[in-house]
DNA sequence: TCTATTGTTCTATATTATTCGAACAATGAT
DNA sequence: ATCATTGTTCGAATAATATAGAACAATAGA
C-alpha cells in the first residue's frame, strides 16, 4: 500500500500556500474538508468536475502542504494539515476558513 | 488631479485577495507597505524590476483592494486597505503579513 | 513653452495554468 | 483471473499571467 509523498512541513512555504487558496475550486475543496472536519475521499468531495481536473487541484493543495492524503483501499482519504499550518503560520488558514464559512 | 478608481470594500472578494497575494512580487510590495506604515510612491518600492512591470503589480493589488493609491502631483502615494480588509476578513491580511516578516 | 519626473497603458512574447478525455495503476470483490 | 472502483497521469487545447520595452499622460518647475 504505497503512500502519496507529502512535503514536510518545513518544507512549507507562504507562497505555495497563497497560490494554491488563490482559486475558486480549490478553496472549496478546503472548505468542505474544514466543514467536515474529516477524511473524505476525493469522491465525496463533489464539484461536478471530471476526475482529472479534481486530482490536479488535490495534487496542488497536497504540494502546498495544505492537504494530506492517505491511501486506504482504492480510495484516497484526504484531510488538511490545519493544526500543523496553523503553528508554522498562525491565523493564515484558520482566518481564510473563516471568511469561506462567512460567504 | 484626477484620481485612480478602487473597488469599494464591499465589492472586495476573497478570491482576488487571494489571488492578488499569490505572487512574491506582490507580496514583497504589501510587506514593504505594512513595514513602513506610511504611504510610499512606486518610486520607494525598489524591487529592481521596470517600471511597466511594477505598475502591473500594482494595478492588480488594487484591483483586489489591498492598497489604495492617492495621486500627488506627479506621485501616486501607495497605501494598504488593512483596517479596511480586516474588518471584511478578520485575520486573513494580518496574519499573511505577521507570516511574511518572520521569513 | 520646454523639460524632467512619475507612473500608466499599449503591445508583444514567453511562461505557466486550467481543463478534460483517454489511458493507466492499484486495490478489492466475484 | 476478471471486473468494477477509485483516483492518477498523460497529452493537447485553451486561457491566463508575467515580463518588459516603447509610447503616452499628467503634473511640476525653470
């Protein structure tokens, strides 16, 4: 059961971070993830997009840092790394999550 | 002394936040402004790149309505919209600038 | 009026990103 | 083994973005 690579944290920067929130597909992607407050797989993760164009949104969130993904089965269960994001860069994360719930 | 037409807060998306912060030229203009915490001409903010270029970088950060430009004489006085940005969007301005002074 | 200064706009080019169908890989079930 | 499921990767078309030189506009000063 081979695992998807994940940049460590160190390895996180702001400006891959700000790149990957700066679209509407994907900032929806987080914002379900937040609002779930759970694993979901990328199926349950429904915008009405073809597969392949939501895999290239999820690889960009995972590069980021943003998203974590693990394997489990054929499903892919995907998270956001709030907690480590939020210590590296206080209140980026948790301040854009706030304003996606507000609109 | 005609004046540069800016989005009102109201009209202010996330998304071009976003956007608009997603690119480290820009990014280095915003720290700069939130360092000096005065207004700057263009002229102030020396990033060693041409002139047409930085305008370009300046009209999409305001055009996202992150700073807000008063033409003086000949200057055009550069601020940012942070009280402003805050109040719509708690957190998400200061916490990107906190982030960017700890680089 | 002529000139210098400041910054924008125009234009073109090179780079990068988005989108999505099709093929592929990995796993689980029959 | 075969097939269904889940999601990635590939490839190509399209769109958006960054960059920067050149021309331009607005103002101030001599």
């Amino acid at each position: 059961m081979r695992q998807i690579k994940h940049p460590t944290i160190e390895q996180v920067e702001l400006t891959d971070i700000m790149y990957a929130l700066a679209d509407p597909t994907r900032l929806e992607i987080i914002a379900l993830l937040a609002k779930a407050g759970k694993k979901l797989t990328c199926g349950e993760i429904n915008l009405n997009r073809p597969k392949s164009s939501m895999s290239h949104h999820f690889k960009i969130l995972r590069g980021a840092g943003l998203v974590q993904t693990l394997i489990e089965g054929t499903e892919h269960m995907n998270s956001l790394r709030l907690e480590e994001i939020e210590q590296k860069y206080p209140g980026v994360l948790s301040a854009v999550l706030k304003a996606l719930t507000k609109d």
